[in-house]
C-alpha cells in the first residue's frame, strides 16, 4: 500500500512530464544546440501540398532525414525539386512535436554542386544591378540596317557554324568579322573581354554578337566574370548576348543590350532577311510612285485654277485706279463735314458763353464785405480762445506734480517703475527709486513697519 502510494504522489519523486511537454522540451534543444546549416543529399518523396508547403526526404546513402518547406520560403525558390534530385538546403533542425517526429525547417534550397558558383553569381548580379549596369534605360537599339555583324566567340565552336549558316540564309549580302577567342577554362574571361574591348576599338561593325553554346555552370562561367561584364557595357557598340541554351542565363545576358535565347536566335535577332529588305523596297517604290502622280495630278488642278483667276495686268491698274479716285473722295468728305460741324458748335458755344458770363464787378464787392466781416469774427473768436487757455494753464499749474515735489515731496517706484502706495508692497533689503524734485536717487529698505489702524 505504501509503494502504490509513493508512486501515484508525483511530490515524492522525480517530476512527471506530459509527452507533449517532452517534445517541445527536444525541440527547444535541438534549435538551440542545431544552428541553420547547408545540408546536402537526394530529394525524395517530394510532396507540394494544396497549402504550398513543400515536404520531402532528404537522403544519402546511409541514412534519410524528413524535411519541410514552407509556403512562406517555397516561393522565393528559383526551381521545383524533382524526384531523385541532388540538393543543399539550407535548414534548422527541429522536431515536429504532434509527432515526435525529427526533420528539418528547410529556409532555401538549391542544385547541388552549385553552390558556391551559384553565391558569386547572384552576389555579382546584385552588385552590378546597383551600379545600373543592367538598367533598361541604358539599353541601346539595334540599327534598323546591318551592314557588318562581329562575332565574339571560339573557331572551333560549333556555335559560330550555327551563327554563319542561320546569317548566310537570312542575310548573305552582310559583312561578318569575327573576333576570335577561348570561350573556357583559365583566362577565357579575360580572352573574352579583350576581343570585345578590341571590337569596341576598331568601330567596324554595326552590332557585336558573343555568344558560345550550352554547357553546365562551370562551362558557362567566363561569361559570369565581371570583366566581361564591364567590357560589355562599355562597347561603343550594340551588344546581342546569346549564350547557352534557352534556359542559361549569365551575368553577359543581363549586361548586353539584347538577350538571345540561343546563338543561332542571336544571328537572326541581329539582321533582317533580304527577302524581308526586298519586300520592303519594293512597296516603298510602289508608293512613292503612287505619291508622285497624286502629287503631279493636284498641281496640274491648281494650275488651270490659277490660269482661271490670272487677269492681264492693264485691267486690273485701272481697276485700282477707280478705286483709289473714289477713296480719295471720301477722305475729302470725311475731312470736311467734321470741320464745318466743329467750326458751327464753336460758334453756338461763344454766344451761349456770353450770356452766362456774371456781374464780376458786384461779386468783388460782395466778396470785400464777407472778407471784413470774417476777419472781424476770428479776432473775437481768437481772444475768447486766449482767456480760456490761459485759465486751464493756471488750473493745470495747481495740478502739476512737479510743484508738489517741490515742496518736498517724493514719488516711490520699485525697479519696474510700480508706484508703491502701500507697505505691504515694501520688503527689507529691497531698492526702490526715488524722483524728487531736482533728480532721483536709488534707496534700499532697512525695515518695514505696517500702520496699525
């Protein structure tokens, strides 16, 4: 009895965890002690649930791990495992605790083997990106006429073989020069950049084709250098990248001023079939011809028009003389009729002036009355003003304060110029100015004593 009950008393012993408990416990530690990490092996049983969310088996030969994807990092992927595929992923180990099952929480994934290339590509990319040089608005046309097209690739390639034959079936009649170069393995890149950099130089071509054909990353890497880059960007000419397969993509394709699929589609993006050239002389010729006689037909209208409206040149002065005779008689009436009127208004004006004009004689002596009278009237007026003024400068002298100081008195003022009435507006210690009669003077406060009433 004592044993059962020791051990159904969790209090006496060691403390009972909850399996759920447990496994978030394993979880916890195993994130702590398991930082993310690149884990590379198979893909199996690879599973894209209706959520998005990625599940699979990561696996080598000896062992197999389950592994989780979620929607959140599934979309930034640049490529949808398949079954048997060779992957590093970049994951934290953890537990999936409804389960107790261990597996990892895969953050990115990529192709196995490429890696580090795969790294240098996308940091290049993005560094190359911020100084502009992939910027659509720096992108030049294509000339509307190819004269001459150079090729930036091996002679041994079978790229250029694709690049002539599709030239020779679209264009015969352009110039080719081509620019010989290694186009892998050490010092392609530099091999490259400098047949570009001598194409730029020589300005012999019209458009600049450097293009090699598919292969792995590795194959395809010199065109992933930045000085290939930046020797591309820096032509003086157009720049048509047609590298690889459909499916590569290099750091020159983004760099170039045109992207082609494949060599071949480079060639055929660069020019304009002669059918095409021929097609369009002739239906241009057909237009200007069509132009020309609509042109010669309108100006033979407009001749017989104005062959109509020409007349012989001694009608048409003495059409323009009897015209001018008749303006001339009317000027002369216009010039007349408004002086005569003028000269009869004068005349009524003066004569109506006349018998308005006043008796300027008994206006004067009306005018000598008023001006006595009112000089008569401001005398008056001016002494009564006097005697009143002197009255309100005696009135005013009683009032003055100065008198009163005078006689002794002072005005108190504390230093923002307060009168000071009252005691309680005094404290010891404190300056108070004084105006006398004959100046002022600066005091200071020894006691105040208040006035008992």
């Amino acid at each position: 009895m004592n044993d059962l009950e020791s051990q159904a008393s969790p209090a006496s012993g060691p403390p009972v965890l909850t399996v759920s408990a447990l496994n978030q416990a394993v979880s916890k530690l195993l994130e702590r002690n398991f930082p993310l990490s690149w884990v590379a092996g198979e893909i199996s049983n690879f599973t894209r649930a209706a959520s998005g969310h990625w599940y699979f088996t990561l696996k080598d030969a000896q062992a197999q791990v389950r592994s989780v994807m979620f929607k959140s990092r599934a979309q930034y992927a640049d490529f949808m495992p398949r079954e048997g595929d060779k992957v590093e992923v970049r994951a934290l180990v953890t537990l999936y605790a409804p389960r107790g099952e261990y597996q990892l929480s895969v953050e990115s994934i990529r192709r196995a083997g490429l890696g580090n290339l795969y790294e240098a590509f996308l940091r290049l990319k993005q560094a190359l990106a911020a100084e502009g040089l992939f910027d659509p608005a720096r992108k030049r046309p294509l000339p509307a006429f190819v004269r001459t097209i150079g090729i930036v690739t091996s002679t041994q390639a079978a790229a250029l073989r694709d690049v002539l034959t599709a030239l020779r079936r679209r264009a015969p009649h352009v110039a080719v020069v081509i620019y010989p170069t290694p186009v892998q393995g050490d010092g392609a890149a530099i091999r490259i950049a400098d047949a570009i950099r001598t194409a730029s130089a020589r300005a012999e071509c019209d458009v600049l084709l450097v293009c090699r054909g598919g292969g792995s990353i590795e194959d395809l890497w010199s065109f992933n250098e930045e000085i290939v880059a930046r020797a591309i960007a820096s032509c003086s000419m157009p720049v048509i990248s047609g590298v690889g397969h459909e499916t590569d993509f290099t750091i020159a394709d983004f760099t170039a001023d045109l992207r082609a699929p494949t060599p071949t589609a480079a060639a055929e993006l660069a020019t304009r079939p002669r059918s095409e050239w021929q097609q369009a002389i002739e239906a241009g010729a057909r237009e200007l011809a069509n132009a020309m006689r609509r042109r010669l037909r309108d100006q033979v209208q407009t001749l017989d028009w104005l062959t109509r409206r020409l007349q012989s040149p001694a009608a048409a002065v003495g059409h323009e003389r009897v015209k001018l005779r008749a303006l001339e008689v009317r000027l002369q009436h216009a010039v007349r009729a408004p002086l005569s009127r003028s000269r009869f208004a004068l005349l009524q004006l003066l004569g109506r002036l006349g018998a308005c004009l006043p008796d300027v004689a008994a206006r004067r002596r009306d005018i000598g009355e008023s001006a006595r009278r009112l000089s008569s009237c401001m005398e008056s007026q001016q002494g009564l003003r006097r005697q009143h003024l002197a009255a309100l400068a005696a009135q005013l002298e009683l009032l003055n304060p100065q008198r009163t100081l005078e006689r002794g008195y002072a005005i108190v003022t504390d230093r923002k110029g307060h009168i000071v009435r009252t005691p309680a507006a005094l404290k010891p210690r404190q300056f108070l100015q004084l105006r006398l009669a004959e100046g002022s003077a600066e005091i200071s406060i020894a006691t105040v004593q208040q006035t008992l009433e």
